[in-house]
C-alpha cells in the first residue's frame, strides 16, 4: 500500500469504559482497507470492549477512530452502518423465528435495491445457507448461525466488518470453515477486524495482530510474528 493512501480504519490512543471506568487505556490499532486484523488477548484485556468502541457501542472518552480518514468515535451504530461498517455480535446474532433468507434480507434495509445481487454473493461465500434458505435460523447448528449473522452484515456491502469471536463454541471443524470464509470474504475487498478466543489459528490467517492487556497493546505486528515470537507465545498463546 502506498504510503498516501489512509488506512481504513486508524484507532489512537482510545480510552473508554463504562460508568466513568476506563477497560481501555490508550489502544492504538491500524488496518488496511485489504487486510484482516485479528484481536487477542487475555479474558478482561478489552479485546471486545475495543470492537465495541470502535462500533459505537462503547463511550471513547479520549483519543479518536479514523474511519478512512473521517473522526467517527462516539457516533451511533446506524450512522457507522450507512459510512460502510458492519459488526456481527458474540451472541444474539439471528432472528431465530425468521428464515435464513429472511435474517439475510433484513441485512439490507439501507440498500434494498441490491438485496438481489448481494444475496447471491452471500450464498457464494456461504454455499450451505443456499440449501438452508427457507429454514427457521433458530434450527442451525450454531456454526451455520453464524454464516447467517456474517451475511446480513455483509448484505450492507461494507468497507469494514467487525466480528466478535466469530468461532466461540464452535467445533474445530467450523473453526476452520469460519476462518476460510474470512479469508475469502477479505480477498473479495472487505477489511476485517475481529476478536478472537482461538488465538494461534486466528493469527495464521492474520495480516496484522493486536496483543491486548489490561486495555493496552502489549505487542503489534503481522500475525506470522506474533506466533514467531517466544514472548508472545508463552504468555498469550499457551506455549
């Protein structure tokens, strides 16, 4: 990338919490419009009070979030929505009652024009949702529910998708298929940034890593060395 162009999304020095206290306390993340950011970290680092921050969730209370260059921290979901940001929360992702195609529908409520074309791109990425499309989404396995909460959010076309553990409680099967479909899905011009428990899968498939701790960054780097790095491994990654 040139060194002209702006990162998609530029995360300095954020401070924010909730009822006055601070979880974080000066994170600073950057990533490419092409490249997949991966979050780890501890239980209690901020890793998804991060996401949050960054998706309006959470009050930034010092520092700023460039969104392709325009200041976006503390604006309201539905506007970072129509600015090109999608987020697929940890729980409570679907509409249990309503069909697949519904749940995906429902998804482009800012663009109803595309909702033709963009759910044929969602069935490419996700082929089992096609053959699923008329089921109740409360019947999935909860790794199919969770190709249903990354579609409606890639039916608004983002620039930027957000997602929170998108492999919790999953088996390492649709581990695995999760972490190729973000790979494809960022190979099709969406950035990705997402937290996640798996923290050595994630950061194999990870442009750029982000070691959190008590809502700091203890280390940053691409994620080939991070998993390189003993210091990293020993006291994040287990070994």
């Amino acid at each position: 990338m040139s060194s002209t162009t702006r990162p998609l999304i530029d995360a300095r020095d954020v401070h924010g919490g909730y009822g006055g206290m601070n979880i974080l306390n000066g994170v600073n993340m950057t990533l490419e419009a092409d490249e997949v950011g991966v979050i780890v970290g501890p239980n209690g680092a901020g890793k998804s009070t991060m996401l949050k921050a960054v998706f309006g969730l959470l009050h930034v209370n010092q520092g700023e979030i460039l969104l392709n260059g325009q200041p976006i921290q503390n604006l309201p979901p539905n506007q970072l929505v129509q600015r090109g940001m999608g987020f697929v929360p940890q729980e409570k992702n679907v509409f249990p009652s309503l069909s697949v195609q519904e749940n995906l529908e429902m998804g482009a409520f800012l663009k109803p024009q595309n909702v033709k074309r963009m759910l044929a791109q969602v069935y490419e990425f996700f082929p089992p949702l096609y053959e699923k499309r008329r089921q109740p989404a409360g019947e999935l396995s909860g790794g199919q529910r969770q190709m249903v909460a990354m579609g409606r959010a890639l039916m608004a076309e983002p620039s930027l998708l957000l997602l929170d553990e998108p492999t919790a409680g999953l088996s390492p099967l649709y581990m695995n298929e999760i972490f190729d479909r973000v790979k494809q899905i960022n190979a099709a011009g969406v950035g990705i940034l997402m937290v996640e428990q798996n923290a050595k899968q994630a950061l194999a498939i990870a442009d750029k890593g982000f070691v959190l701790a008590a809502g700091q960054n203890r280390f940053t780097d691409t994620g080939a060395a991070l998993l390189a790095d003993p210091d990293v491994a020993k006291s994040f990654l287990g070994g």
